[in-house]
C-alpha cells in the first residue's frame, strides 16, 4: 500500500514553493520592466527618426504651429465634424505644442507609438483633448513654439537641426511624467518675436525626477512615478534613442548658478517646483543665458 504524504512534508514543500516564489517572482517582474523598457526605447527611436523625416520636408526647421484644424486630432473619436479649440469642447483640433504628435503622425501612422508602456495614460486628456501625457514629450527649447498666431518663439539655435552643434549628444525627446513638453526659458513681457532656451536648470529636474523631502527640497531617492524604470529614454537630434539613468541625466544638467537663465525660478512654479501640466515656459528678464559651459546633452558650450 503506497504511503500518503505527512503533513510534515506538505507543509515543506508548500514552504520550498513560498521561497521559490518570493525569489523568482522580483526576477518576472524585472524581466517585465525591463521588456517594456526596450519597447519604450524602440518607440522613441521611431518618433525621433519620424522626426527627422518631418525637418527634411520642412526646411530643416522643426515644427512651430498654431492655429486649429478641423478634424485633426490623433484620438480619432474627436474628428465628428465639431471645431475642437477652446471652451467646453476641447482643444483636440488645436496645432500647437500640447499635441505635437499630430506633426509627425503622417511618418509613424500608429498612435500607439507615442504611448509608453510603462506609463499610465491620461484618460481624460485622451478622451477631452487628444493628448498624450505621462509619455514621450517634445523638448521646447530647441524646437521652439507659436502658442498664438501672433507669438513665436524660436530657439537660440535657430529652430534647425542644423544648428545644434552636437545632434548625437542633444535631446530633442523624451519620456516625462504629466506633461507633453519639456519647458522653455523666454524673456519676460512675451513680445511677438521671441528667442528660447532650454530650461536646463539641475534643481528643477531634480524636483521632478527625485522623490520630494517637503517645498523644493528633494532626497537622493528616485520618483517611481516619474521614472518607473530608474531613467529616461531619450531622443536625440540625429535621431537615435537610449535609456539615461536619472543621476546621469542630472549630472549632465547645468545648476541654475552655472545656466542663470534669469527665469524667476523657483517662483512661478508650485510649492514642489514640480511643474504644471501645461507649463510650457518659464520667463526671466533680458538675461541670456551661459551659452558656453560645456553640457552637450542641452546643445551648450559646443
């Protein structure tokens, strides 16, 4: 007669499956993040080439639209033939920076694209405008913008690719959480014809990217929600992409002694100095910028 097993020995090997679990299932999930990482890295590398192909058929200018297009919005479900621009509709037909994405659309042909897999996407943005936020986002101070049709800021580089001293060592994208853009430094008074400069301002990107130690102060410890997989993926101008690890990224930042934007830094941002969702510059003076100190990944001192 076969022997049944003793509880003794069920409760081993339940306890040997336990520990197999608790050791294997961290392994899953880092292959998990890690499979999603690489798809976030081929996403940006399709967006960043598309990109391209969009400057070479504009002169070699990236893009800086406004206005509002029927019907152009890339949540199909908004194009029923109803002006979406302002009010209680929306601005999902709108052409400037907020859906950046419909510039290039025509090169990707994939609205999935533009999502990242690691990130939850903003229903309500999506379902009300036609946006994409906690995704990929546009750099504003080397693409420049016209948020109206009367105010256009250009890039101190001149809004071209070929401008940019180093293409391979410059982002022109990357993944942000809550936003579509990446912020600009113009001078203050808005007037019509306006220059840019990136926002490449450390304590910033820090309060965005590491968790928050109360005001603008932050710790060493990185914000899952605003980079799931410790880093960032970039695109850049040549239009290659790769994954930054956050202290990096930090590290090739300027301070805001070095930059000195004149921005009114921290002040016209919230008590975090995490920015809003549809900041897209941040004003200072007549200051220029220090254009020479050598931080290639912002196009400076090149």
């Amino acid at each position: 007669m076969r022997k049944a097993f003793t509880l003794i020995e069920l409760l081993v090997v339940i306890a040997i499956i336990a520990i197999l679990a608790a050791i294997l299932f961290p392994v899953f999930a880092q292959a998990k993040v890690a499979a999603k990482k690489t798809a976030a890295i081929s996403n940006q590398k399709q967006i960043s080439t598309s990109l391209i192909l969009y400057i070479a058929d504009y002169d070699d200018q990236y893009p800086r639209r406004s206005g509002c297009e029927l019907n152009t919005s890339i949540n199909p479900k908004l194009n029923d033939g109803v002006l979406r621009c302002s009010g209680g509709t929306g601005f999902g037909h709108s052409m400037t920076w907020q859906t950046w994405q419909k510039y290039v659309m025509p090169y990707i042909k994939n609205v999935q694209i533009f999502e990242h897999p690691l990130r939850i996407k903003d229903a309500t943005q999506w379902n009300t405008n036609g946006q994409l936020l906690n995704a990929f986002a546009l750099n504003l101070g080397l693409v420049g913008a016209a948020p109206t049709s009367t105010i256009v800021a250009t890039p101190w580089t001149g809004g071209a690719q070929t401008g940019i001293p180093d293409t391979a060592s410059a982002w022109i994208l990357a993944e942000l959480p809550h936003t579509y853009a990446a912020p600009m430094a113009v001078q203050s008074g808005q007037p019509a014809i306006q220059t840019s400069y990136n926002f490449a301002v450390r304590e910033y990107w820090r309060a965005i990217f590491l968790k928050n130690a109360g005001g603008c102060t932050t710790t060493e410890e990185i914000e899952p929600v605003a980079a799931p997989a410790g880093g960032l993926v970039l695109g850049f101008a040549d239009g290659h992409a790769k994954f930054y690890q956050v202290k990096r990224f930090l590290a090739e930042t300027p301070t805001l002694a070095e930059y000195n934007p004149g921005a009114s830094f921290p002040a016209n941002l919230g008590s975090n100095c995490r920015n809003a969702t549809n900041a897209w510059l941040y004003t200072g003076g007549s200051v220029v910028p220090n254009l020479n100190i050598n931080y290639p990944l912002w196009a400076l001192g090149q």
